[in-house]
C-alpha cells in the first residue's frame, strides 16, 4: 500500500474543508458536495451568485481552482490528488452539449466520408469525445497536436 500523510478519507476531508475555507475566503458560505469515484476526488459547489465568477472564461478559473487543490493535495502527500470541481453542474451541462455537437459532426463524417479536424480541446473535452465518436461503430478517433494545440481528428474506420 502507498504511503501518504494522508489517506484516502483524509484526501477527500482536505479536499471539501479546502474548497468550502477558499469560498468563504470569497464571502460564500455553502456546503461542497464531495465523493471520490476511480481515485478522482469530486467535488460540486452549489448554483450562487458567484457561478460566473467561479467558472471564469471558459472554465478557466474552474481549471485553476483545480489546479491549486491538486497541488496543495500533492504538497500535503496525499493518496489522492486528482481531483474535479464543478459549479452549479457547470461541467456537466457543457460535456452534454458537446456531446451532442460531436454527435453532429459523426453524423457529417459517415456522410461526407471526408475526415473532419476539430478544434483545439482540453483533456476534459476530448475524452468526452473520444467516448461519443466510439458510440459509432463505423468512426474512430485519434488526437493529434501538442500542448493547446491538441485536437481531435474524426474520420471512417478503414476497411481492409
């Protein structure tokens, strides 16, 4: 078993107690929901005043909340250091448009047979991606790029 200063229950307390002390930090006082599934700590902050200002453009003050956790989880040699934070089920509602997007574009691919280059994506996007591009038997996925140039590139399955 691996070592740490702090176990899984401890990660996951630290993780709550952590994300519930920065919100007061910001005047919220609100209780964080929190469970670990497949060693990911989970955490989701109830719909408030401050949604926008938590999720930042994009989700990229939710990436950075993440962030800080992850490290300081790291910092504190804790089992588990993975972790996802979600805003008024922010994260949730975005993955299900997304999906239904790259459902579209499938649906273009099988028709046109024309591969189609999407847009750069964040390892959170892609993986939803990839998922809905295996919903069709007849597609595959790859991601190509470095950095945030990564994206995914969608075409036919070879027949052969």
């Amino acid at each position: 078993m691996e070592q740490g200063s702090l176990d899984r229950n401890q990660s996951i307390d630290f993780a709550k107690r952590y994300v519930e002390d920065l919100l007061s930090f910001f005047g919220l006082n609100t209780d964080v929901a929190v469970h670990c599934e497949e060693d990911v700590i989970e955490l989701s902050i109830p719909s408030t005043h401050l949604n926008g200002f938590l999720i930042g453009q994009r989700g990229d003050t939710l990436r950075a909340l993440q962030y800080m956790l992850s490290m300081s989880l790291k910092k504190n040699d804790a089992i588990l250091t993975r972790v996802n934070i979600d805003v008024a089920s922010y994260k949730q509602h975005r993955a299900e448009r997304l999906a239904e997007q790259v459902r579209e574009w499938c649906k273009e691919v099988l028709e046109t047979g024309k591969q189609m280059d999407l847009k750069p994506m964040n390892p959170a996007d892609r993986r939803v991606a990839h998922k809905v591009v295996g919903e069709f038997g007849a597609l595959q996925s790859e991601s190509q790029g470095e950095g945030r140039d990564r994206h995914l590139v969608i075409s036919k399955v070879a027949e052969g």
